[in-house]
C-alpha cells in the first residue's frame, strides 16, 4: 500500500481476494487418486498387507467407496499403484542426489546416505511385508518386477557417480553391491534389534574398507 493511500481519509475497502483459478476435471482426478495413494500407504504402515482393506484406504482418504472403485477396481490394482507411487518419489530423490554432487563431493558417504534413507524407509518395508505376504505369485512377480524396475536406475546413478570421482567401474559395481546389501541387512535387522549408533559405527568401518579396497584396486 502506498502512503498516499495510507494518509486517505476515506473509508478503507477490503481488496477483492484473487479469484482462485478452477481446478481441470483432470486436476481433480489426480488429487483424489494422490489422495487415495497416500491413504493406501498409511494403511499400509498401520496395519500390514495381511490386514490391508480397501475399505479403511477409502475413509483414510475420505472418499466415497465408489470414488475409490473407480479408480482402482480391485485390490490388486490398488496395492500396485500405490507402490508404485511411493517408488517412483523415492527413485526420482535418488537421482536427484546423486547427479547433484559436487567435484569434492565423497560419493560413497552420499550412496550409503541415500541407501540408508532407502532401506529404512516406509516403502521399503511396505514392499518387504508385501513379498512376503502375497499368496498370488503372479501378482508377486509383476509387483518385484515394477519395484526393481523404479529401483535399478537409482542403482545405476550412484554407480556412474563413483566411476565419476575415479573408481574403476568393475570395482564401483563391487562396492555398490556389497555396500547396498550391509545396509539393507540392517534395515532388516532393525525389526528386531534396533540400534542406530552401531548402525552408524558399522557402516563408518565399512567405509574404511571400502578406502583400503580401492586404494589397492588402483
């Protein structure tokens, strides 16, 4: 406001709010079945694949049921879209982080960061509880298949960042490897024994070896 304005005597107006742009019908589409993706992921979280009910996703999401139908028919189709959904978020921070790294960067710290934020994550354990908890096989196999189709090339970006600050590619696919597995071992072990400080203390050993490793591979 300018001080012209502020010093007029007239009876101050309260300005027109901007009228809000209409959403398309396809922006409405897509926030109710963001909506309900979110939703099917907290169900997910709470209550395991075992317990997980249609039903619950619609009133978590607060969507009628027919709302819910028609955008996912069936069960199946509910719980692959949203696994789906939650992939597609956590591969794209991946690459994010990986292709953002600076020249002095130490890549190897950024993989095992990034892989930690993976494999403690919601998802991963959503998709853990469901491999383990499908009776379909068909549905597993298609299920694993698009997992590890969001998930490989998230893989593939730290392993062209390591190649990147000079670590000889047979030897950055080793490490990658090895360093995936420790870490995803103990996301694992954290069902039962949650430590993080020894989580922390091990993977710090295991960058030592790792540095020894490619020292000697040079």
């Amino acid at each position: 406001m300018s001080v012209s304005e502020l010093l007029d005597e007239r009876p101050y107006r309260r300005p027109r709010a901007a009228k809000k742009k209409r959403r398309t019908q396809a922006e409405r589409t897509q926030e109710t079945r963001t909506r309900i993706l979110d939703a099917a992921v907290q169900v997910l979280r709470q209550k395991g694949y075992a317990h997980f009910r249609t039903a619950d996703v619609a009133k978590a999401a607060g969507v009628s049921r027919g709302a819910q139908l028609h955008h996912f028919r069936t069960k199946e189709k509910l719980v692959y879209a949203t696994m789906e959904h939650v992939f597609h978020n956590v591969l794209a921070a991946s690459e994010r982080r990986a292709r953002s790294l600076k020249r002095d960067d130490d890549a190897l710290e950024h993989a095992i960061d990034d892989a930690r934020e993976f494999f403690f994550s919601t998802p991963f354990f959503i998709s853990l509880d469901i491999a383990t908890s499908i009776n379909k096989a068909s549905f597993r196999k298609q299920l694993m298949a698009m997992v590890r189709n969001a998930r490989l090339p998230a893989e593939r970006a730290w392993h062209q960042a390591l190649v990147a600050r000079g670590m000889p590619e047979p030897v950055a696919d080793d490490v990658l490897w090895l360093t995936l597995g420790l870490v995803r071992g103990l996301a694992v072990r954290m069902l039962w024994q949650n430590e993080p400080a020894r989580f922390d203390r091990l993977l710090k050993l295991w960058r030592g070896i790792v540095e020894d490793y490619v020292g000697k591979s040079r």
